[in-house]
C-alpha cells in the first residue's frame, strides 16, 4: 500500500508549492538602492519550517495512518521530523528519544506479535521512516550544508532534480 501511494504522490508538485525556491517567490515590492544589504547566498536557503512543512506533508501522504497509531503517535513522529530538520550538523537524535512517547496501543493493530518483539518492529518502522524515507526526500530536493559563520547550523538550498 505504501508504494502504491509513493508512486501516486507527485514529490515537485508538492514541493513547488510548499516550499518555493526563493527565485520563485513573488516579490512583494521593490527596495530602494541602498535601503538594506544586498542578498547573500545564505539568503537563497531554504527555511527550516518550509523544509519540515514538506516533509511533513510527504510522510503523511505516504505512510498510512493506521501504520503509525493514532493523533498521538503522529503528533510525536512529526515533533521527531522537525528536531531532526532543524538540529545542527553534529547534533543526534537517538531512536530511545524518539520511541519515549509513542504509545504502542495505538499501533498494534497491524503487530501481530508478543509485546517486546512488537516495541522493536514498530520502533525499526519508525526509525525507517526519519532515517531513509525523509533522508532520501531530502538528499533528493535539497543541497544541505553549513556556512564558515555558522558552523553547526545547517542550510537547505533547493536542487531541480528534473533540470538535469
């Protein structure tokens, strides 16, 4: 089911709109010369809540709800995404963080195992889904790196996949 809703999900499309390139944002009005600093590079990330926004909306079209629990275990799996968007270069998140809060109940429908084998299948689905399904989104649609000012602090530049 996740694949067919993967292949369904149209990634530019969803990416144009939630999280525009500066190049493509409308211009809201013009300065006069000398009125602020020209733009820099660090201007053309970009921002970690539109990045997260993104991911944000993939994962909830693409996982299926009843795989991740209820409002709960979504609200939990969404904070994770966004610790993990905005962390810097040399910050971790470890999967016990993560798992602290999920409630296994919710997910169980799917688990059809005894309670310890079930923790470790649900929190490998987890760790999956921040660790290779958003990971691959991002090195897909995203130039991430830090600048020589801000060492830890990471900056999303927007990649055209399909230019090339």
């Amino acid at each position: 089911r996740m694949l067919k809703l993967h292949k369904k999900f149209n990634y530019r499309h969803h990416l144009f709109r939630l999280c525009p390139a500066p190049w493509q944002q409308p211009q809201h009005g013009q300065q006069a010369p000398g009125d602020a600093q020209a733009p820099g590079p660090l201007d053309q990330a970009s921002p970690h809540t539109a990045v997260f926004g993104f991911l944000q909306h993939c994962v909830r079209s693409v996982v299926p709800r009843d795989l991740v629990g209820g409002k709960r275990n979504h609200r939990r799996l969404y904070a994770a995404l966004r610790t993990v968007v905005s962390a810097g270069r040399f910050e971790a998140l470890s999967l016990h963080e993560v798992m602290q809060r999920f409630r296994l109940c919710e997910a169980t429908k799917w688990l059809d195992t005894s309670a310890a084998s079930a923790m470790d299948i649900y929190a490998s689905m987890i760790c999956w889904v921040l660790s290779e399904y958003t990971v691959r989104i991002v090195r897909k649609y995203f130039y991430v790196t830090e600048s020589s000012q801000s060492r830890r602090h990471l900056y999303y530049f927007r990649s055209d996949p399909g230019a090339s």
